[in-house]
C-alpha cells in the first residue's frame, strides 16, 4: 500500500495562516513585508486580531483551535475591513 | 456596518441572476435567493425586484477559480462565496464558488444560508463576532426550514435601512453568553467524560480538561435534531445519548443518529397524559434513569427497558427542598445536579439533602 500521507510539515500550516491573514485581515497590504523574512510583529499581530474575532484565546501562536477555525468553510469577505 | 452614507440611499432594489448552478434545478435557485432576499426585506423597508435584461443593483452569478474581481475562489471548500458592499458596478454584486455543491437541504452547502448571508454584505453588513448571528464568517450547519434572523443581524440592518413597516417588530434569536447569570438550560447531560448543556438551538460543549465550555449549534453536531430540547441523559451502558422534545425522543451514537429513531416516549412506559418530560438523568449508582415531568418522576430499568412498579411518585416526596419544574438534570461523579431557572441544586442521593446551591452556569468556566 502506499505510504501514508505524512504529516503536512508546520511549513503548511503556517503558509495557510499566512494566506488566511492576508485574505482576511490584510496581512501585508498594510505595509510591512511578507513573507521569508517577514516581520515577526505584522503575523502575530494580525493572528491575534484574528483571534480575538473569532473569541479565541489571544495567543498570538498556531494553536489548535486557531487552525481549525481557519480550515472551516467561509465567506470570502474580509473580516476586518470592507470590499469596495 | 458600512458608514450609511454609503449604504444603498434607495429603499427598492433590484437583483439579476445572471447564471445558475448546475447542482439544483433553476427553480430551486430562484427559490433560494428570494427567500434570501425576504430575511432581509422582513426585517426593514427595503424591496428586492429581479429584473432580467439590464444591469441590476445585485448581480448573482455562479462562477469558480479567478473571475476577474481581485478575488479568487478556492476550489471545493475553504471561501464558499464573496459579495461587495453598495456601490455602482461591483458594488453589491454577489458570486457563488461552482466548485462547491449547493443545496436546498441541510447537506452543505445550503444555498439559501449562504446568500442570505451574502446579500448581507451586498446591503452593507460587515462580518460579525457574534458567533449565532447569520453575518459570522464561517459557515454554520443549521437547518435552513427553521432559519430566523438572529437579533444582531437584525439590529445591524436596522441601523442602516431602519425599522420594517410591519406593526409587529419582528425580533430575533439571541446568542447565549457564557456568564449570563440567568441562562435556563434546556437539557444537560455528560457524554463521554464530556458535559453538554443545551439551550435554545445551541449547547455549551465543557471538557473537564478545559478551563471553559464551548459554544456550538445544536445542529453542527447533529442536523437532524430539533433545537429546544426538553431532556436529554446518557445512558453508560450503551454510550448514547438520549434526546427528548415533546412525545418524541432520539438516541445519539457519538455524532450519529441511532437507525429506527425519533420514538416514541409511550414506548418507554408513559402515560398517555404525559405530553413531554422536563429531565432526565442516570444515576449509576442506583442502576436507574430518573425522568421528571411537572410535579412527578418515573424510575426506569435500563436492563429490564421498564418503568420500575409504583412510579409515578412526587417529586417533593422523595427529593425534599427541590422545587418543582425541574428544568434540567445530570448525574456527575456521584453526585445529582438538578437545574431550575438560573439556579443548580447540587443533591446528595444517600443522604437526600441539598449539599449546595449554585448558579445555573458554574460549569461554564465563569
């Protein structure tokens, strides 16, 4: 049988984040780079807005519960901010 | 909300439907998105007219991947739908991802939830925190035949369009909060090793590893189950979960409903004139479920699926200082908890004493 699929490496889990946050909270297009030599302050920053909206502990981390809420089914709007 | 001066500075709107999905018949579509334009015209002044031969306030198509909005879709999954805030052009316009699979059921994705949520935004609504309202970003399985427009959705609308004409003020569900000193719960029972505490058409979801319980739709859990339950109690034995409303009751089998339910509770040994029960708990330790309707209480053999002989019997008898009424009842690590309005009688079934009276919510993590 094939191999099972091995763990997606924290790589993913964290480019998923990444691309929510910019979907969702604007990571990125307020200024700040992105990306491999991201400022630290803009992810965590945004994650904890993220965080706080959705009622979830304010870690500022990946945690568990942060990345289940990401992977659930949503509108494509933005949470903070508007489409115009 | 966006600022009202740039809500639409009309009350009579129109929408087109430019394409429909090939997962339902057109009918259904167009049924879909006018009852979802009704959620929003119910509860204000606004009118929605579908015109078909020119550019209209609402543009709604179905359309998958890169449409040319600066918005992608994403495949199966993940960003069902996106829509744009009043304006001229894209403003309002509402697209639906084809890669999904739209319904008129409780199957996901339901098409009508989903655009009465859109069309939310298409009016000017942003997202909002409030994790019962229709305007929460992630999509919420509920059963779309019983939807009402929560209170938050209606305050928000209200506050750019105004009231609706009606004479009645339409209201709407609220959401419960966990330290709400007053909450009354519906039901309360464990389930493996977890407490589950139903009010309305949500439960509070309490691991005892976590420091405090977790609010979720009734019918993420279980689609298929009324919201408003009147007891429910776990039966050790079998590992499921009993859930009664009215004359009826359904055993839950971890996120599964048993084959052959909902039942009725005459099978189990009421009287006819029992109409629906109030509580229901088993007690480990006597080997016996205890149901509670008004004044009076039943023991029943879970071995023998019997009432036990000489029940009913009063309540006020044999639990002495519990009122009547008995809104909820569980049984946790020896002890008897009984929930009446906001408050929790906590029960010592050897000695027959009240140990301690607490709020209803102390569970809860407050």
């Amino acid at each position: 049988f094939p191999a099972d699929k091995q763990d997606e490496p924290p790589a993913t889990k964290e480019e998923m984040a990444e691309n929510y946050l910019k979907r969702f909270y604007s990571l990125g297009t307020d200024g700040g780079p992105v990306g491999r030599k991201k400022h630290i302050q803009p992810f965590t920053e945004k994650l904890e807005q993220m965080q706080k909206f959705f009622g979830l502990k304010v870690t500022g981390t990946l945690d568990p519960k942060t990345v289940e809420v990401m992977e659930k089914p949503r509108c494509g709007v933005y949470d903070v901010g508007q489409y115009s | 909300t966006v600022a009202k001066s740039s809500a639409w500075q009309k009350k009579d709107l129109t929408y087109r439907i430019l394409n429909f999905t090939p997962d339902l018949p057109q009918a259904d579509v167009e049924t879909a998105i006018q009852r979802a334009f009704k959620v929003w015209s119910d509860v204000t002044p606004l009118t929605f007219t579908r015109i078909y031969n020119e550019v209209s306030d609402i543009e709604i198509s179905f359309t998958a991947g890169d449409h040319k909005d600066n918005s992608p879709f994403d495949g199966s999954g993940g960003i069902l739908a996106h829509a744009f805030q009043p304006g001229n052009g894209i403003g309002g316009d509402a697209h639906f991802d084809e890669d999904e699979t739209w319904t008129k059921t409780s199957e996901i994705y339901n098409l009508f939830l989903v655009a009465a949520h859109e069309f939310g935004h298409s009016l000017g609504l942003s997202h909002s925190t409030d994790q019962g309202a229709l305007m929460y970003p992630t999509y919420s399985n509920t059963d779309p035949k019983t939807f009402q427009l929560p209170q938050d959705d209606i305050n928000a609308i209200q506050y750019l369009y105004g009231k609706s004409s009606n004479p009645v003020q339409p209201t709407g569900p609220s959401t419960p909060s966990r330290c709400d000193p007053n909450v009354v719960f519906n039901a309360v029972t464990t389930m493996r090793g977890e407490l589950i505490f139903f009010v309305k058409r949500f439960l509070w979801r309490k691991h005892p590893q976590a420091s405090e319980a977790e609010l979720m739709f009734v019918q993420a859990f279980w689609p298929s189950l009324p919201t408003n339950i009147d007891a429910a109690y776990e039966n050790p034995i079998t590992e499921q979960i009993l859930v009664f409303k009215g004359s009826k009751y359904t055993a839950l089998d971890g996120f599964d409903v048993v084959q052959g339910y909902p039942r009725n509770i005459y099978s189990l040994g009421f009287p006819k004139t029992v109409k629906r029960i109030d509580a229901a708990v088993h007690i480990e330790q006597l080997g016996k479920t205890y149901f509670f309707a008004a004044k009076k209480y039943w023991s029943y053999d879970e071995d023998k699926k019997q009432m036990d002989k000489g029940f009913p019997k009063q309540i006020s008898n044999d639990f002495p200082g519990i009122p009547d009424k008995i809104d909820a009842a569980f049984y946790y690590r020896g002890r008897l908890y009984f929930f009446i309005g906001r408050s929790q009688f906590e029960y010592n079934i050897n000695s027959k004493r009240i140990v301690q009276v607490l709020r209803s919510n102390s569970w809860l993590g407050c």
